[in-house]
C-alpha cells in the first residue's frame, strides 16, 4: 500500500504497523480522515471549504444534492446539465466546468459497482473550482489559466441506476421490477458485483466499435458484460453519445476500476498512435498505472473506444485501484486514489487547448463588430456548441478570428458569433443627426452591406432625417421604417 495524504491534516503513516491502526481505526469509526491535499501552496482554510466528502458513498440522491451546492458556490465556473434519463427517471448529470473555447470530456461510473469514480470526480470539481476561484497552482499547472483555454466537461456517474442497485439494493426500484433484477442477479439479493444498468446491460459494451465482434457477451441480460440487443440502445450510452457530439471534445478520459491499468489505444490509427503514446506516457508517469498493450483483434464496444475510431482523437480509460476482483474499492483507498490522478485532468486540459489549436488556428485580433440583427451565441467555433442566449443590434469588440467566427465579449464571458456577411459591420456606426437632401430616385437598402443591385425601393428627391453614419453610408428614416442610403 502508498501512504495516503489528507486534505489539510496529513495523515502520514510508516510501517505496516501504522497503516493497519489507521484501517482498524476507520473500520471502527474512530477517526475522521481529512480530505486529500487539494492543492500545493493553498493556505490552511481550504479543508474547510470542500463540499465534498470523498470518503463517503456517494448514492445517486447525495450527488445530485452536492452538484447543486457546487453549482451555487461557483456559479460563475459551474454549469449542470441534464444530458438524459435513465428508464427509471433519473437524471445524467453534466458538469461543465471552465470558460475555455477547447474541451475534454471526463466520465465515471459507467459500471455500478465502479462508483469510486463519482467520487474523485466530484472531488475534482469541487477542488479544481476552489483552485480558481483562489488563483491556486496544482503542481506546475495553473488551474485558472487552464479552465479559461479549455473546459472540463464532468459525466460523474453515468449508470445511476445501476448504481443505485448496487449500492442500495432492490429498495431503490420499484417492487414490480425486482424479480427481474433478481433474475439477473442469479436469484442473489446481493448485488455488490453488479456492473450494468438496471436492465441489466453493460453501458461499456454498448457503444458502436467493433460492436458486433464483441467477445464473451453471455446473450441476454446479465449483472454484467450482456452488450444488448443493439449498440446505443440504452439511455445512458445514447446519451454520452450524443453530449460527446454536442462538445466536440478533443480528449476522453473514462474513470474505471479496479487494477491501476490505462487503456489507450483501440485501432488507433498509426498518424495518430505517436500522439497517444505520449499522452499514455504522460498519465503513466502521473499515476503510476501499467499501459495495456494494444492487440491486433479488440474486443470493442467501450465508450473510449467508439470515440477514438469516430473523432480519431485521444481516448484513455483508466482502472483505478489495487485490483479487487468483483468488488468496489473501500472508500479508504481513496487518498491513494487522489495522490495518483488530481493533476490528470489538468494535464489533459492543457494538452486539449494545443489539440485544439492545431484544428482551429485561431487568430488574435482587435476590431470593433457591429450587428445588424440577431445571432446566436457559443461557448466555441463549432455549430456544436450553441449558448441559450443571444445578441441583437450589438456594438461588440473582437479579440479573435477563426474563419467567419468572432470571439467577442459579452454578459456571459467570451463567446463566439457566426454573423453573415450581410449582417453585421466592421467597425461601428457613428451618430449623425442631419437633414440629408435626396436627388430623385435615390436606392435605398435593408443594410449597408445589402447587394447594391438590389434596392428595397427608390426615393424621390426630398429631405430626410438622418440618423448614424458607417464609412460613406447613411442611415435614414423612411415610411419603410430605418434604411440606408450610399453617400454619393
């Protein structure tokens, strides 16, 4: 066993002697261990300030109640969102954390009796939000720094319904559903070893790779490894499925357990596998887990799998943990669990910015942006990412270019716009409050940058009030309502 480093009151023990006091101890309830160190340099307070618990089961119910009280201290970092439900009515919580253009995805739990995973994710969230808010470093890594290039995005627990058997038992569904969960179970009201969801279908065998191929699938539903009757056909698969293609991630990581292994290689194709052999290194290096050769015929199926041959970028699944055969790790082998991976995601953030970079050559700039109608708002360059909200008639400032995209400021941060061409001005229009005289058959137009061809009508020779004024256009007051005019 690694000695384990508690948030704050470091719990240092030498000797066998001194690890199996302190187990006996927590087996009995004698102690309270402190959350893991959070981060380094970070004053003495923050233990204090953790909402999150790690060291306690986190049911389905305690999650969703700590999710919002994250939400509420970091309301300007923290976004939840609802990506599904599962058959029984239970939400797929998101986590969106971070301001960044660039994203990564982190999922856990995707198994029930894998739930360590909720937990260091939660974990995750709730210290990576203090870091930033405080200005605090892990390591060499700068949180605030990281989270404003790329955005983390949290799946915590993606089977609650199987971890809600798992860890409650037939109490957490209804009782006409239990002979079939007990059916599946092999007749045993224990149902500590069970991995699938409540309908008793492995979500990791679920996604479309090489899912027809899939080995030692027992053909009907099973407390673990049935792959369905078809790929995605489960809420919680079709749902990570449909997020991962909302956020365009650049890197997925799925949280695992048990056996402190990483998988990092599914048909990789040989452009790609130098990438993701550095990047495997990397987190091998961090975490101190074995690689998992690449063989020739996989059986596929998992998440990261799918999304390493649909994206052709990086996917890691991680076994957290000393192996436990079919059991959940103990909650005290936590702080070893934290020590290993509370840089991880950091290190795959900064690596997803440069990932994206690659793709979207950004270019800096300064330029004034004036629109001429409504555009949608989003959180980066890509259709993917839409914001619920809008700009009208806005007199922005741009401070980068990908293509027709602009990163602009807004009441929301920075946000990218897609205006078209025709509907918004570079620079910004200038009060110009005059009488202007029209000669006769004057053309006006919808906007200044209207097809010049193409006039909404033609104005005799009159004078009109004049309003504001871009390069040599005018904008005018007519029974049109406002339009404009080319200064001869």
């Amino acid at each position: 066993m690694q000695k384990r480093t508690g948030e704050r009151n470091v719990l240092r023990t030498k000797g066998k002697i001194g690890m199996l006091l302190l187990v006996l101890a927590v087996v009995l309830g004698a102690v309270s261990i402190a959350n893991p160190d959070p981060a380094e340099g970070a004053d003495s307070a923050v233990a204090n300030k953790a909402i999150i618990d790690p060291y306690q089961m986190y049911t389905y119910p305690l999650m969703m109640q700590d999710l919002e009280r994250l939400a509420a201290a970091y309301p300007d970092l923290i976004e939840l969102q609802s990506i599904g439900q599962t058959v029984f009515g239970r939400d797929i919580r998101a986590v969106k954390l971070g301001k960044g253009d660039a994203a990564i995805l982190v999922d856990g739990a995707q198994h029930a009796r894998e739930w360590m995973g909720t937990n260091l994710i939660l974990y995750l969230i709730d210290r990576y939000a203090y870091a930033y808010e405080h200005d605090v470093n892990y390591g060499d890594y700068n949180v605030r720094d990281i989270l404003d290039r790329c955005t983390i995005w949290f799946v915590p627990m993606v089977n609650p319904d199987g971890t809600a058997l798992q860890q409650e038992g037939l109490e957490a569904f209804p009782e006409f559903w239990h002979a079939n969960l007990l059916g599946m179970n092999g007749n045993s009201s224990n149902f500590k070893h069970w991995k699938a969801n409540a309908q008793g279908v492995d979500i990791n065998r679920q996604y479309p790779a090489m899912w027809a191929d899939i080995r030692n699938s027992p053909g009907y539903p099973k407390f673990k490894n049935f792959k369905g009757w078809e790929p995605a056909q489960t809420a919680e698969a079709a749902s990570m499925m449909k997020l991962t293609y909302e956020i365009d991630p650049e890197i997925a990581f799925s949280y695992h357990s048990s056996g402190r292994v990483l998988y990092w290689h599914f048909n990789t194709s040989s452009e790609h596998v130098n990438r993701d052999k550095r990047l495997a290194n990397a987190i091998s290096a961090m975490t101190g887990y074995g690689q998992v050769k690449p063989e020739k015929n996989p059986s596929g199926g998992g998440f990261t799998d799918w999304f390493i041959m649909q994206f052709g970028r990086p996917g890691f699944t991680a076994e957290l943990g000393t192996y436990q055969e079919e059991n959940e790790l103990p909650l005290w082998t936590f702080g070893e669990l934290w020590e290993e991976n509370k840089e991880v995601p950091l290190y795959l953030a900064a690596e997803g910015y440069r990932l994206w970079l690659e793709r979207y050559p950004i270019e800096q700039m300064e330029e004034q942006i004036q629109l001429l109608g409504e555009v949608q708002l989003y959180n980066r360059p890509s259709e993917s990412s839409p914001v619920g909200a809008t700009l009208k008639d806005a007199k922005l400032k741009a401070n980068a270019r990908l293509g027709q995209w602009y990163r602009v400021s807004t009441w929301l941060g920075p946000k990218w716009i897609r205006p078209e061409p025709s509907a918004y001005l570079i620079g910004h229009t200038e009060p110009y409050e005059q009488r202007v005289k029209l000669t006769d058959k004057t053309p006006i137009y919808a906007s200044p940058k209207a097809d010049v061809k193409l006039p909404l009508a033609e104005l005799h020779s009159q004078e009109v009030e004049a309003i504001e004024r871009w390069n040599d256009w005018i904008r005018i007051k007519t029974w049109l309502g406002s339009s404009w005019i080319k200064k001869e």
